[in-house]
C-alpha cells in the first residue's frame, strides 16, 4: 500500500511538471507568434492609415492659391459668399468636416460651415504653427468628451509673405471604421503622450487619459532574449507594441489579447499531461508485466527448488512417510519408510496398508470403516496410536502410527507417518523396572523420615519451650533490675530523710509490679497476633517513666530529648509502648559501654497520620551483614550470659500487633538509629 501511494505521488508530480513545463513553453512559443502576427497587423495598421490620410494632404492647397481667397484674405474684397459656396462645395466632395479661411493672425475669414467653426483656441495653434514652419502643417486636437480633430493647413502667399491660412477640419473617427472587427486594440497619442484615438469604446482615449483609470505596464522576456511589454487593464493582459509615425509625429500603440495564448497553452499543458501520463501509466503497466513474469520466473524457479528442498527431507527424514489411495495400495514411500519395512527399492506397487500393520485386536479402534457401500470399505483417520508393524521379512517392531486424508487434484489419497519406536519401547521397560525398584527404596526411606520426623517434633518442642522460657526471663530482668536500682535508692534516700523521693520511687515500684502483672498477663494471650484492645496512649508519659526506671544506668551518658509541645497521642497499648521504647534505651546503654562520649538522642515528629520517632545513639553498632537478620530471634552480639538475642524481635512483633513499624539503620559517624512509626489516633 505505501509503495502505492509512492507511485501515485511521483506520477501526480510528473503530471504537474510536465503540464507546468509544456504550458510555460508552449506560452513562450505562442506568445513569439503572437508578437510576429501583431507586428504584421501593426505594420497593416500604418499603412491603412497613412493610405486613408494621404487623400487629404493636398486639400489646403487647392485653395490657397485662389486670387479671391487671396484678395479676400488681404482686403481687396468685402463679401466671401462666392469663397464661402466654394469651400461648402469641397467640404461636401472631400467628406471633411469643415473648410476655413483665415487671415495672418488668424481671424476667421471664410468657413464652409454656417454658424460652427473652429475654436479661437485651436485657430491660434495652427496660426503659430504656420508662421513658425512657414509652410503646410498637420495637427491633432482633442478635447474630453469631443470627437480627435485633425488639421490641414496651409499659407496663403503674396510677394512671398503670408497673408492668409486656408484650414481642412477631419475628423479621425474615420480610420476607426475599418478597425471594428479586430478583437485587437489600436491606440493613438500625440507629441503631447495624450491619447486621441482609441479603436476600443471601453477604452476610449478619455478613460486612457483619465489618471483614476489604472493602466499597469510590464516588461517581460520570451524565447531567444525577446523582451515584449503587457499592459494590463481592468486585469486583462494584452500584448503591446508602440512605434512613432514620424511624418505626422503619432505614437501608436498596437494591443492584442493574451487570452487566446493563454488558453491555447493550457489546452497544450493539459494535452501534454494526459499524453505523458497515458505513457506514463503504460509504461508501469509494461513494468508491472515485466516485473510479474519476472516473479512468476522466480516463483516457478523456487517451486522448483522447494520441490527439491521437499524430495531431500522427505528422503532425509527420520520418520517413515507412505501415501496410500483409498483401497489402501502404496502409492508412493520415502527412503525411511522402505528402510523400516525392508522393502527392496521400486517393489511397494503391490503393497497394501492391510500388509503393512498387525491387524488389531482393539475392535474399537479399527483401520477400516465400512462405507456407505457395504461391499467397499474407507480408512479411518489417527493421530499417534501404537500399532505393531510387520516388515517384509514378517519380523514385527512397534511404531507410533498416524494417518490423515490428503486430497490431491481431485483425488482422495491418505498420507501415513511412521515412527520406530523400539528404542523407545526398551527405555520404558526399563524405566519401569528402575520405577520399581524405586518405589521400593522411597518406600523403605519413607519410613526412616518418619520415624526421624517423631524424633524432630519432640526435639523442636523442647527448643520452643526454652526459647520461650529464655523469653519470658529476658523480659523479667528489666523491671526487677528497676526494682533493684530504686530498692537500693530507696534505702539511700531513705537513710538521707528525703521520703518525697522515696514515695516516688515506691510508685515506680508498684508500676514496675503491675507491668510484671501484666506479663503475666500477656503470657494467657501469647498466641494471638494482635493486643486484645488498642486506646490512646500519650508517647511522651511512656518515655518519660522509661527514662525514670533507667536514671541511673544514664547518668554518664548524655540524654537529648526533642518533643514538640501538643504532641498528639497515638494507638497502642501501654505495656507494648514501654516494652519497646525500654528494650531499646536498653540495647543503647549497652552498646555505649565503652564510648568516650556516650549520646542518647530521641526526636519526634508529628506527620499527617502517623508520628515518627527516631532513637539514637554513637555506640559500637553493628556490621552492615548483621542489618539485615537484627530483629530476627536469637540474634546478638553480646557475650554469652548477658543476652540472648530476644529484645529487638520482642520489639519488631509489639511494633507490629499495635500496628506500627521499624527500621534499623546504621549511622555514618557510629551507631545505630532506629526510627518507628505509630499511628495517631486521630489524625
């Protein structure tokens, strides 16, 4: 599909290029042509023009020499009727538009038109020109909104001075006429660069001088370096060509439409594109059958080769292939196959499926199942059954058996698959018999566990009955140790007189007796995961009577206490709280035996829903391969009698029935930081 749009993309390209370059040079090629055809229409043109202007040259002439125009001009006659009937007389058999008589200064005279002459304005022009020239002059007047006047003059002599002007009015509207039928433009501009003329009545000579007319020239080269110039107006596009008349002084400027080149170089771009994309098309057509008998070669070339591929592993295989037709005849058997039946190379024409196979003794699982002609019968299709086999020599070897239809053109054929499975037969009969003879010895070795089993039960239940009583004695020793200190400061104190002292130790004792209590308590309930009820318990009153009981082992050591005010209280159990924080003040003491400067530093932190604690301490720590087991049981590196490893696994299970958690980490500079986590009670 990709390699599709491929194709669709260069060839819409392609089309483009080629409409594109055909149109660009047929337009060029047209255009020259156009230039030619307007060149020689231009050419016509002026000659059409000067042809219908030069009957007119010598019409002042035939007058200006009559005595009586003379005489009138100069005075010597009073009336200009008979002047006056000749000039209407030649006015009307030249078809001009007016004859006048005029004196050196250009007063009028005598006019062939009664009543409509020549403006003073345009009098005055001829009569400059005359005296300026001194002899017969031309000249174009054109006023907005009145018909171009051309002028005939020529001077009246006496004594070779000028003592008249004899005047012919045309008007240029004539050479008009024969342009009507040209679709071209024809345009007309005196000395002046104004228009007077125009062959078009949208373009009149007043719209080309009118300056809010916009008239847009542009200069553009073709083929062989030509430069031509377009004029555009009101957005159409003409060809123009301007040349000088230089015995009348006229620039004529000759326009031809661009519509016809630019449509004609369409209708070539277009036929060009559809031309080469017809070849275009045909030429991938032509591919497309070249490169199709090229694949069919190829196809045919790797049937061909995989037919080869196919003989060489069908020979090659280890498994026996045999094609059967439907009355079970062999109709043809791989090398495998005539190797296991021993069947001599050329000779399984002969060969039926029925000879090939013990008959079965299984009647539920025939090799022939009746047809709906009783008198014929069809082969049952089977996917791996053991079979016996029997060779041509009537020696009989197990095999795995499979026979699946297998049409071929119309033809109804079954191909079987033949696998030796002697080798396989010996290895199961002798898995079996080793099968056996282990099941014997798991058997013998079955009762030896079980009787070592019993013996591991008892054993494992004399280890658990003094893990627990080590247990129970770890815990006991720290309240009696307290009962011990404050027994002993009780004598001192009491000895000293201070009994407030004393009274306060006797409370601690009595709380020291109630926790042991409640130890007791606790052994009833040893079994369950949980405390039997959580409340709310105020961390602060759990640290401060920890820190009472071990006052004395902590008057060496430097004890930093950081608690915000307002601490919240959290969920626990009282007796669990002073376990933990106890065991692990404890465990703190004793690493820092023998520290130079001993610090024992607890910080609390209050969070959204739980309130972290962390307890530390500069003591001997530990080794980063013992942080991993720490709060396992039995897990200690104090000597032996002076702990048995229980305290920080006491720690980790009260921190996990009151649903908090710990982690030990081992500081950078020394010791050891335990941080625990507990739930507050109303977060």
């Amino acid at each position: 599909m990709e390699r599709k749009w491929i194709l669709i993309s260069v060839a819409t390209l392609l089309v483009f290029s080629v409409y594109w370059g055909s149109k660009a040079i047929a337009h060029q090629w047209l255009t020259q042509q156009a230039q030619l055809n307007a060149q020689q229409s231009l050419l016509n043109s002026i000659g059409e023009m000067r042809h219908a202007l030069r009957r007119f040259y010598h019409l002042p002439y035939l007058i200006n020499n009559n005595p009586d125009a003379v005489s009138l001009v100069v005075g010597r006659l009073d009336q200009s009727n008979d002047i006056d009937h000749t000039l209407s007389q030649l006015d009307k058999a030249a078809n001009t538009e007016g004859w006048y008589l005029l004196s050196d200064e250009g007063q009028l005279v005598a006019s062939s038109i009664a009543g409509d002459h020549i403006s003073n304005a345009d009098l005055q022009t001829i009569v400059a020109d005359i005296h300026r020239l001194g002899e017969g002059t031309s000249l174009v007047l054109k006023t907005k909104g009145e018909r171009p006047f051309y002028y005939l003059s020529a001077p009246i002599f006496e004594h070779l001075a000028i003592v008249g002007i004899v005047v012919v009015q045309l008007d240029l509207s004539l050479l008009t006429d024969q342009w009507l039928t040209s679709s071209d433009l024809i345009l007309l501009r005196g000395p002046n660069g104004k228009f007077f003329l125009s062959s078009s009545d949208t373009y009149s000579a007043d719209w080309l001088n009118d300056t809010n007319n916009h008239v847009k020239t542009t200069d553009k080269t073709i083929l062989q370096g030509e430069s031509l110039t377009l004029w555009n107006m009101d957005n159409k596009n003409y060809f123009s060509q301007t040349i000088r008349l230089d015995d009348v002084k006229w620039l004529l400027t000759y326009l031809s439409p661009t519509a016809s080149v630019d449509r004609t170089s369409a209708t070539i771009g277009v036929s060009a594109s559809m031309v080469f994309l017809l070849l275009f098309l045909m030429g991938v057509i032509g591919y497309q059958r070249h490169q199709k008998q090229l694949s069919q070669q190829r196809i045919q070339a790797l049937i061909k080769e995989s037919e080869q591929k196919l003989n060489q592993m069908i020979n090659k295989t280890q498994v026996g292939l045999i094609l059967f037709d439907e009355q079970g005849g062999v109709v043809d058997i791989n090398a495998m196959a005539i190797q296991q039946f021993a069947i001599e190379e050329g000779s399984f024409a002969d060969i039926n499926l029925r000879q090939l196979l013990e008959q079965d003794k299984d009647a539920q699982s025939p090799l022939f199942l009746d047809s709906p002609k009783k008198t014929e019968k069809t082969i049952m299709e089977m996917s791996a059954v053991e079979k016996v086999a029997i060779r041509r020599d009537n020696s009989a070897f197990p095999i795995l058996f499979s026979l699946t239809s297998f049409p071929f053109h119309g033809t109804q054929y079954y191909l079987a698959t033949v696998l030796d499975i002697s080798k396989r037969k010996k290895a199961e009969h002798a898995l079996h018999e080793a099968n056996m003879q282990l099941a014997q010895r798991v058997e013998e070795r079955t009762s030896e566990l079980r009787e070592a089993q019993a013996r591991l039960i008892e054993s494992s239940k004399m280890a658990a009955l003094g893990r627990m009583s080590s247990a129970i004695v770890h815990e006991l020793n720290q309240p009696l140790t307290g009962l011990r200190t404050l027994t002993t400061s009780n004598a001192l104190l009491s000895a000293r007189g201070e009994m407030t002292l004393v009274a306060a130790n006797n409370d601690l004792i009595e709380t020291l007796i109630d926790r042991m209590v409640d130890m007791a308590t606790q052994l009833k309930t040893f079994a369950y995961n949980k405390p039997e009820r959580l409340q709310a318990v105020s961390f602060t009153e759990g640290l401060q009577e920890v820190l009472r009981i071990y006052q004395q082992q902590l008057l060496e050591i430097d004890v930093r206490v950081r608690i915000p005010s307002g601490l919240p209280k959290i969920r626990a159990e009282e007796q669990r709280l002073r376990q933990v924080i106890g065991n692990l003040i404890s465990n703190a003491i004793d690493a820092l035996a023998h520290t130079a400067q001993p610090r024992i530093t607890v910080s609390v932190v209050p969070m959204e829903t739980s309130l972290e604690v962390k307890i530390s301490d500069n003591g001997c720590g530990i080794d980063n391969d013992a942080l991993s087991t720490i709060f396992e049981p039995f897990t200690t590196n104090k000597k032996i009698g002076k702990g048995l490893g229980l305290g920080l696994s006491i720690v980790a299970n009260n921190m996990r029935d009151i649903g908090g958690n710990i982690q030990a980490n081992i500081n950078q500079k020394g010791g050891m930081t335990f941080v625990l986590w507990f739930t507050l009670e109303n977060p």
